[in-house]
C-alpha cells in the first residue's frame, strides 16, 4: 500500500464532485484534504455551499470543511496536496486544469482536454499503457504535474464492452443511449421536462460517443496514440431515471464469432486494475446477465459497487454482427469511480 | 358520407378497447353497437365490467350497455352490427377472428393474422391497394367478411416514415425503441418495474419489428404481396411514460439525398386518406420538427388528434445514410386511431 | 359582451404567463396586445425568449411578437392595452403592480399585495361583492388604475369547497396538501429532487393557506372586509405529478350536516360567473364525484376545462366533522383561469 | 446468543417474504429453513417461482430451495423450522397462521389477527410486555405455539412517533399519508394508474390507522390489553414512491410542551430493542432532522437500515398542539424488519 495521497477535489460542491466525497470516504490510499468550488461557494462551510445530493449522509468532518476557490493558491493555503479531482464546467475546465496540471496531477472528468493529443484518456482496464503519454505531455509542456482523462460517463460503459471485441475485429458500433438524470448534474433536468416524457437530445454527447472509443481503444507507441479506425453513430436520450445509462448497441464486427464466444469473452475480460487489485477495482469489469429483460437501471447500476458494466440480452443482429444492452452506472463508474480507477492505477505504476 | 355503419368492438374493456369508444364518440360514419369481452365481463353492464382509463368520461351511453360474450352468436343477439373492430390477446384473437371473419369486416389489432398471406396489413396512408387482397382472402377462404389488419404499435410510426423513403432505396433499418407503458395494457406494467427505471425487452416485439414493415411496403400485383427487401433490425425498451412510442431510428439508403431532399419528402408524403378526407386523417401524416430536442412524447403525441407521426433530429450518419427520431402515439395512430382510419378506407373504397 | 379589451401579460415567458396565453387565444373578451418579461428576454420575440412548455403549440402570432420590459413605458411603446394580468415572481411583484396599477386594471397572482386591506382577493364564485373594494382603493390611493389579486393556486381549492359550508359553520380547517411540480414554475423542481421521491416543503405555502382563504370568505361591509374567523393549519408537499393539486381536507363545523346535505351544498353551489354565464366559468364549480378512489390528479385535473373543483372521498370524521379530498388544477384554476375568470367578472361588472 | 433458531416463511415469493430473505442474509440468530407460497409456486425452485425484485442478488441457496405449500405437513416436510413469519393475502392468513399458530410461534404482518383480544401487537421498542399476553392466548387456546402481530404498515411509522408523546397526554391524531408502491405488494400498483398521478384511497388503511395504535399504546395488565383512550382520523394515499411512507401528522395533546421538549423526547426515545441490543435494533428508533425539507422517502427511508423513523418539521399546529412529518421504510421496519425485531424480543425474552 502506497502513503496516502492527499487530494483537492474541484468542483466539490457538484453532484460529481459529491460523488468524488462520498466514494473517497475510508479510501485506504487517498485522503480529502482541499475542496474547492466557484466563487458563490468559496469562503462558506462545505455543508453551507453545497446541496448534499448523496443519500448517504454528508459525512461530519466534510460539512465542516471551508470550501477554497478553484485557483492554486486558494487551494493551496487551503491545505497540502498531492493530487487533483476536477468535475468542473467545459468552460471553466480547460484553463483551470491547465493551471494546476502544470503543478499537480490532475484527474480530469471534463471534456476539455480529453482530445488533446498528449493527454490520455483512461479506461483503466483498457489502455493502461497510455499513461505513459504523460511523460510526452511533460516533456512538451514543462510540467511538474499532469493531466489525464476519463471519458464521458456515455463512452465508459459503451467502450468497457467493446475493448473484449477488438480482438473480433470491430469495423462499426452505433448505439441508442437511455441517459439517467444525474448525468445532467444538479439541479440540471427539470422536472417538468421529464415527467411522463424522454428528451431526445444531450448537448454534445453524440460527438463524445462517436469519437472518444477510438482513442480509448487505440495504440500508444511510446510517442502518440493511434486511434481505433472504427466508425461510430450515437443517438442520445434522456430518460426519467435517476442514476444509470443505459445503451442499445449493434456492433458490426470483421469476424463472425458466437454469442459464447462473445460471451466468453466479456467474461474473461480482466485488466491491469484485477491484476493489480486496485482498491475501486470491480472484481469483473463486465457482468453478463442472462434473464431475458436485463440489465435494468435499478437493479444493475450498483453491479460491482457501481463500477462494473452490466451487458444483456446479447444475441446475433441480422444486419451488423450483434447486439446487446449494457448499463454503467454514471456517477460512480462513469464518473467519481472511474476517476478513482483511474488515479489508483497512476500510484501503483509510481506515476502520482 | 356513406350510411353509418354499426360496430362491435370485441375486447371492449381493455386499453385499446377504450380507446375504440373514446375515439368513435360523435363519430360521422361509425356507431358503436355491441361491446364484447371476456367470459368475466359478459353480462355486466360496461361500467361495471371495466375500469376506465381514458381522462375524458366514460360516456353515459355506453356505462349502461350490456357486454357480450366474444363469440358471434352472443354479439348478434346484443344487436346489429356491420363490421367489427377487434383488439384481444394474442391466442384468443386467431380462432376469434376467424369466427368473425367468415361473416364480417374484421379489422383487426392482433398480430394473429397480420403475417397471413391473403389478409393485408394496412397502413391506409402506404398501402390502400394493398386491401383488394381481401378478394383473394374471401374467395380462397369462401367467406362473406373478411380479416384486415393493422401493424403492431411500434412498427406503424417507423414504417410512416419509411414510406416516403422508399424512393431513395431503403437497404437497411436499425431501430431502438423507446414505448410507451399503455402499450402493455392494463394493468400492464407494474410501477414497481418502471420507477426509477427502464425495461429493456418487449415479449416478441422486435421480431414484429423486423418484418411487418417488408410487408406494408410490399407490392401486390393483384393476387399476393411481394414484401420490400430491405433488412430490418431492432431493439425494443419500456420507459416510463404514458403515451407515445419513440424511436431511434437508423436507415441505409441506396441514393444519398441531402436532409433538406428527405425533408421534403417526409413533409410532401400524403396518401389517399388525405385524398379521400377521411374523418380520422390527418391533415400531415408526418411532421417534421426542427428544434434540437424533439419530438418528445410528451409533447408530440397529440399532434394531428395522435394520428400523426412527429420527425425530429434529422441528421445525417457517418455509418448508414440518415439518422432520425419519431414518435407515434401507440393507443391512437397505433392502435384504436389506426383501426379506425382502416375501416374508413375500406368504407370509402365500397369494402366494408 | 363587451367590446374585446387589449390585454398586457406581465411574466409572459414564465410558466403562468404561457398558459395566459394559451387560455386568451380565442378569447370573445379579451386580446392580447402587450407581452411583457424581464430583462433578460426584453426585445427578443416571444419565442426566441421564452421556453415553450405548453403541450398546444405556441400560436404562430404570438411567437412574433416582440417581448417589452416589465414597466408601463416600455409596455405603452408596445402597444395599447386595457388591463393588466401579473404573474410576476415576488420582490418584482409588489413594486411592479403599484406602477401599473395606478393606471390600469391588473389582475395579480402573486402574494405581494393580496393582504393589502384595500385590495380585493376573489374568487368570482365566493366573493364577486369584494370588487367593489377597488373603489375604496382608488379613493385611498388616488388611482385611475387598480390591483385585484387571486389567491394562492393550493388556497383556491380548498376556499372553493369551504365556501358551500359556511351555511353550516366552519370552525376549523386542517389540510395536508399534496402539490404538482407545475406550481413551481418552470425550470421550478428540479428532475433529481423528485424522483421516487416527495418533499415535505414549499416555501411561504402554508402561511397563505392558513390566512387568504378566511379573507376570500370574510364579510365586506362597503369599507372593508371582516375576516371569517375560523382557524385553519396546513402542511404541504410537493409530489411527482405535472398539474392537479390534491388536497386532503378535515373540517370542524358547528352543524352537524349529513353526508348528503354537505354533497347537495357541493353540487348546488354557483355563484355569479355561473348566473352571468362568464366565458370562462364552469358549469359546476365544484363536482362531487362518488369512485372509492378518485379525484386523481391525471382524471380530474381538466374537469371544466380546468376550472372545477373535483371532490371525492366525502365522509364523516371520528374527530373533526368532515374530510374529503379536493383537486384543482393549479395552472388554470389555481392560476391563469382564475385571472381570466376574475377580469371577466370586472367586466362584466363594468369595472373593467 | 441464543441458539440459532430455524425459520420458516409463509408467503415467501411475494415482496414481503422477498425482504424477509433479504433482511435474514447473516442473521446472527435465524437461518432460513423452509419458504413456503402458494399453490401456483409449490414444488417449483424458489428462483423460478418467485419474480425477484430486491436491488440485492437473490441468494444462491434461496434460489435452488423448494417451496412447499402452505400447510404444516408440506412444511414439516420440507424441513424442521423452529418459528413461523408470515406475510399472507389477508382471506388466507386468518386460517392458515390458526393452523401453525397452534404447534410453532407465528410472527405475523397479516391483519387478520391484529385485533383479536389474545394477539399481541408489537413495535418492541414500544410495548414489549404485551408478548407476555401470548400466554393468556396458549392458554385459551390450548396452543403450543402462538400467534403475535405487527401493525399495519403506516401504523409503524406513526405509532413509534405517538410513544414518546403519550406523556403529554395524546386526545387526538389526524395523519395523512403518502405511502409508497411496494406498500401495495407485486405487481401491485399499475404503472398507468401512479403516473403522473396520486390515488388519494388504499382499501381497508384507514381503518386500520385510525385503530391499531391504541392497541400498541395501551397497557397490559396481565390479562388483556386496555387501548389507549385517544381517538385518530387518517386519509390514506398513494404517491409515485418505490419505498417510504410519508405522514403529514396533526396531534392535539393535554399538556403544552415546548418543541424543544417534544424534540428531546423523540431523539431520548428507546426501549428494549436498545437495551437488549438486539440485532435488528436501531440505534435510534427516532431520528429528528432540521433541514426545513425533510423526511424525504428517498433520502431517509433507510436510515438505521430501515429501521428507523425520520421525523422532520416539527412545529407548533394552530389548531392541534403539534405538527410534523414522519417517514418509515415501509417494507423494512414496516414489514419484514419490523417482523424480525419482534422475532429477536420473543427470543432474547425466552419465548420463542
């Protein structure tokens, strides 16, 4: 077990940024030790500043915490740290991360570095080799610290199922996505627009999706990564659900393996976070189910402490290859989880 | 205006059943005759026999009239009736309707018979030829009525939108559903299933899918129907919401029209419904919407009385030619309004 | 009928202000001229300013016309207008109103000014002689101009059934309110806050429903209006339902009524929107119906095209005489309806 | 410890004998021996005979036990059990728990006996000398075994809150509820009547609410329990909430305590559950929150894992003495875990 790290967590006072406190609580290697938010919170009690989301109770020793500004040197009177946790708005993201990667690991959950070529984009059970990027983003930039990032909560669950088909040879996926409501933050969703409804549209997502697998899912070699050359179409939707994305995939593939073949091999799929039993790692990354009308939001989102991917009614497709529903839950894994995952996997390879 | 027609409605108390009655209240060429259930309502008057689930009032009229069994001779003797409008469970519909058939017009909500080589499956707007196949049906079968029948609830919204596809060459349709909870009946969906929560399987929904719409849009050439040959794939999902059936709606085309060509053609495609003016028509079978988030079952169920189809999100794809959403409203368009809309047809044309 | 009056909506963009304009299209008394909001829309066109939330289609006119700033100037330069609707958020409410209203008639549903002595609380079926207190306003204030107000959306319910017993003697009201989200405006509850969920609190309600309703029933004796003095307690929720607000009521009363004289005193009670036979008045204010389990939200909320009352569950009570529950639609008779009812009665009264 | 006793339950695959195997998983005093349902599942696996619809997994040796039928012999076949719970349709339960009641103890959340003069009605932290009054029962009755009862659901909640205040001297309770979805079993609550909606009736509940606390609350002398003299009035309703009944309660009491005082009574509040730590037992059976929002079923129905009462603004009432909101987890502390606690004071008292 490595010393523990102390950690700033930006964007604290969001409902990831909740998430990031209430998964952090009795982590064995990390240890909470700055929050900050925007200028509306700073300066307040944590339990003044945010609107406690969790329905597990504000723990006492956070509520009384003061909330520091999203700036280095706020956060940096405000107590040491090893480490940064951002779930920060797009736009508030790129400039601050920079800031503070110049000094510090960052674990980003924002958009707005994930394309960069010298940032890699994790999935800890798929690419955990492309951490090495950072060495070339440190090199180029003059950095002390760092940034890496975790894909959007849409792309996780979708791209945890495709990394055990690579091997089949994946030449298209497009995927219809059910997006529960935490994905929109709080307050986010009203609730007049999803009651007895779905909203058809999430700003943005469909380019992630379409887009950031590739990346995930390509080659590192040793200077850059070569994305995955898949095509990818998403249609993105929103659903009266509270935590949980749930996708309707078709996945064209060059080989035509059986559904035990691929079952299989969903099933075996372990990476380096089973290897090297990370704290938040899920024992199986991908549970396959095999009732008729799973996986299901509320029953499947907390699969593996909420860090597995939940794969079902996988079968045959009669015009791509096949097709299944997977579910992730989207706070946990596809978010404060992953990021979590995410900043285990850079300590045990002594990399934060 | 032809003669008003009597009508038996077999399945009277059930979701679609009511809706029947709803919709033929005041109706110019329909009135409502015999209502028919099963061996537990018959007897009762209707109030007593259903639970009434549409939010206008059960009419007085029909509260008091008596339910008769499902079976020819009950319904003669609770009145006179010239055609017949069905919507029964799945093993009964088969023998039921051809007890009927062989006497009257049965226009039918059951898939029983929809795949049966002499009975048509009818969406008036496509294929009002197509229900000259009754002639093949009465003399091959020897019967004085006949069954016609209606497509599943999920398909009719899709296979509106295709028709006007048609003429680009359709080669390949993929689709995610997202349906309605009156979709199931009553009491259909438990709450307990669908708070919180999507349901991601349909019993024998996606096989439905896959292969009425060939059939609608097929040719007849006077003695059978040769079914489109495009390839159909599709994956179906219960979310909660009353009303309306959404779709995520994929398609490969032979030609590549620009958005503004397929819009046009969605927009222009009208059929002998609007021709004819039937009572039931929409004035636009498909609107086509240009906000980002739309349409939205909430919103655009009702559009056209709920006999029209609402198109939004039109877009080109990277993978197929052309990604959209619709939306129908499954107890209207796709169920009570569709039936009714048919039997206009075959009135108007001298069928029925 | 009058000559049509130009109508002015302050609040247009907002959730009320929408279903204003949804309810005067069609009108035979009133037009709408001047569309009034905050800065932030103020000269934009109507739809580029506000977010449509109506399920009818915001009508193509309105869409066009230009928003003004909420203050007489701008809305003079807008165009002419004869009286005033007001649904304004409250700091803006109280200032806004004495502006307008020292010119023209404004009908107001916010609280600012409802418990001014010198202005009217109506409801036109309790209270049409209170108008006459406008009189003593203009006197006292020195104005062309007036403020009428509205009560409460979850007072109006509940005054509508209590006015009927009063022959009998209220002595004490108790009353757990179970609200729909749309009485919060829109964005208004937020999707994450609601689901599988109730909140047990909404801001500053239970002060007005303990006091306005014995106001609306109080006595006007040409100079003021004597409070009825009964004590009333409330408790109200918000609850997971899009409009309808369902009222669980006990009332204490000095008689001792049978079931069937207190549901005689329901069904027979109209008053002078029902005598003047108001564009807007319902033919029953308020509807006793007889289901074991009903009113219901999503059946009853549009009876009388929203502007009855639904009462049900009518019994005896082991403590306090009687309970029953009541529904009222919020927006429309708890809102915009009863803005519109009460100008008519104005109107009709020559006051307006 | 006492030795481990063997379990048997009646009425295992519905919702509540679902959460009875839940809540026994790693009981330090019980082990599940026989489950047993009706005649449709008898002689099936449990996993093919029961829907399960906990969050958790369906154990693995639940899934491979047979179930018996509901009668002695096919219990007594199917394994040796040392006491009984069960959770049965009420026409079934009265026979059936008079059939096992006379050889083996039956803790029972039926109401069939709840109100029989010799049937205990237990909340253990209330009233734990009333299982004394079985004796009197073995006696009448010539029994070995025993029956004993819990109340009704959304009695629990409100009974517990009612203890703490009996020594202010309780006149009356009048108590609306918003009970949850699981209160009405599987499958329940149709989806189509809960949307968007409340059904303001749930049959037989106010009955039972306005009569089973006075029977908790009463004393036993030895022989036979006097109810306590206070008198209650209930309106009982359903929300679109998986678990957690919410009550909005009125009490009127002979003494005037401050708040302050009712506070401290309620948060002092414990009994023999507590002392006896039993395992089952909440720290608190009364958890008071602040915030001005709260119990919300979503956030504090699990609090004390279930077994714990929330009850939030608490204030002075106009016309009764006080006013505030309770919320119990329904299925939990009311049913299954409330089941067990009872189970484990009869066993730590030497009774069973």
């Amino acid at each position: 077990m490595p010393n523990k790290r102390k950690v700033a967590i930006l964007g604290a006072t969001g409902a990831v940024g909740q998430r990031y406190i209430q998964l952090l609580q009795g982590h064995p290697w990390f240890e909470i030790s700055v929050l900050a938010a925007s200028e509306k919170s700073a300066g307040k009690k944590y339990k003044d500043a945010a609107t406690w989301l969790m329905e597990t109770e504000l723990p006492k020793e956070i509520a009384e915490m003061p909330v520091a500004n999203i700036d280095v040197k706020s956060c940096e009177q405000a107590g040491d740290f090893d480490l940064v946790f951002t779930s920060l708005p797009g736009d508030l993201a790129g400039p601050t991360e920079n800031e503070f990667g110049a000094l510090y690991p960052v674990f980003s959950k924002a958009s707005a570095h994930r394309m960069d070529k010298d940032v890699p984009l994790i999935i800890p059970e798929i690419n955990p080799d492309h951490i090495e990027l950072i060495k070339v983003q440190q090199k180029q930039r003059g950095w002390k610290g760092f940034i890496t990032t975790d894909p959007n909560c849409s792309t996780i669950g979708l791209a945890i199922t495709l990394a055990p088909l690579m091997q089949f040879g994946i030449k298209q996926v497009m995927v219809t996505t059910m997006q529960a409501l935490s994905g929109a933050g709080y307050p986010g969703v009203a609730s007049l627009d999803i009651i007895d409804n779905v909203v058809p549209f999430i700003s943005g997502e469909e380019d992630k999706m379409e887009t950031e697998a590739q990346k995930i899912l390509g080659k590192f070699d040793g200077k850059a990564i070569k994305h995955a050359d898949f095509q990818a179409s998403a249609s993105c939707n929103r659903v009266n659900v509270k935590d949980g994305h749930l996708e309707s995939v078709f996945v064209k593939l060059d080989k035509e393996p059986s559904i035990d073949e691929v079952e299989a091999a969903f099933t075996k799929f372990k990476g380096e976070p089973q290897k090297l039993k990370l704290p938040s790692a899920p024992a199986q990354p991908i549970i396959v189910r095999h009732e008729k009308n799973r996986p299901q939001p509320r029953y499947d989102r907390d699969a593996g402490r909420g860090q597995s991917v939940v794969v079902g009614r996988l079968r045959k497709d009669p015009i791509m290859t096949l097709k299944y529903m997977c579910l992730s839950h989207n706070t946990v894994r596809g978010a404060a989880g992953g990021g979590i995952l995410s900043a285990e996997l850079y300590v045990a390879k002594g990399l934060a």
